[in-house]
C-alpha cells in the first residue's frame, strides 16, 4: 500500500448491447507493461464536472457514442479503488452508470494521449464469459453488478 494516494474522482459507464454484452477495453499499465487488464470506458471528472455530465463525455471521447447526462440517469453502483497507474497511486471515488445501444461500432479517435498508450483493443463480453474468463478486469464485481444492472426493468 502506498503511504501517498492521488485522490481522484471518475465516472465510468456500463455500455450494454441488445444481445447483452457490455464493452470493456483492454488496457495495461505503461510503467507494469505486463499488467493487463480489461475495464469499461470512463475516467476522471474534470473540475466542477457533475459525474453523469463525466460519464457522457467520456463516452463520447472514448468510444463516439453521444449521450446526455439525464439518458444515463443515476449511477446504478458507486466503489472506492486504489491502485497504481504509471507509477502513481490512486484513491478513486467512481460512480457507474448504464448506457444501452442495438449495436454499437466503437470509435476511439477521441482517445488522450494517456489512452492511446495504455489501451490496445476492445471487446463486447457476455456475463458468462466475464465469469468464466482467467482473465483481469475491473471491477472484480463486475459480473455480479451486470447481472443485477440486466435483471432491473429498463
């Protein structure tokens, strides 16, 4: 555990497809390159950024889907995380919200400069292949959280 945590506040978002998949993107930690992982799109809130109007930007920046913050409603799950990045530790505080789609092809041309070198592919997940997976993600929760998220009416 680090002695020193960056606090950090963050918006991520659950994109889920007709079919009952949600994107995650397959990221690494520049200064671990062989940390890899698999998360959902999101980041930091900028200052005086409420967390929906942080989800639909990141959204938008990350994967081309434009929504507004009332479409992505009220964060369906809040966490507190800490964790390295690039040689750095984090405390985040991070809400998660739904965005559903029929379909969606991912455009990542707004990606940061920080995205570009630590994100290399993305994927559609069934709950199924999450949990079965010897794969990394996070949140670790993230089946049960799917789960839950599919079983609310819409």
């Amino acid at each position: 555990m680090a002695d020193e945590f960056t606090a950090r506040r963050a918006a991520r978002v659950l994109v889920l497809d007709e079919a009952e998949r949600v994107l995650l993107f397959h990221a690494f930690d520049p200064a671990r390159p062989d940390h890899r992982y698999w998360l959902t799109p999101g980041g930091g809130l900028d200052a005086g950024e409420t967390p929906a109007a942080g989800a639909a930007r990141e959204l938008a920046e990350e994967t081309g889907l434009l929504v507004t913050p009332a479409e992505l409603g009220e964060p369906v799950w809040r966490e507190v995380s800490e964790f390295p990045f690039d040689g750095r530790w984090y405390r985040q505080e991070q809400e998660y919200f739904v965005a559903r789609v029929s379909a969606w092809e991912v455009d990542t041309a707004g990606f940061t400069e920080v995205e570009r070198g630590s994100i290399d592919g993305h994927r559609w997940w069934t709950v199924p292949e999450l949990a079965g997976t010897g794969e990394r993600f996070y949140p670790g929760e993230l089946p049960e959280l799917l789960r839950r998220v599919l079983a609310a009416p819409c």
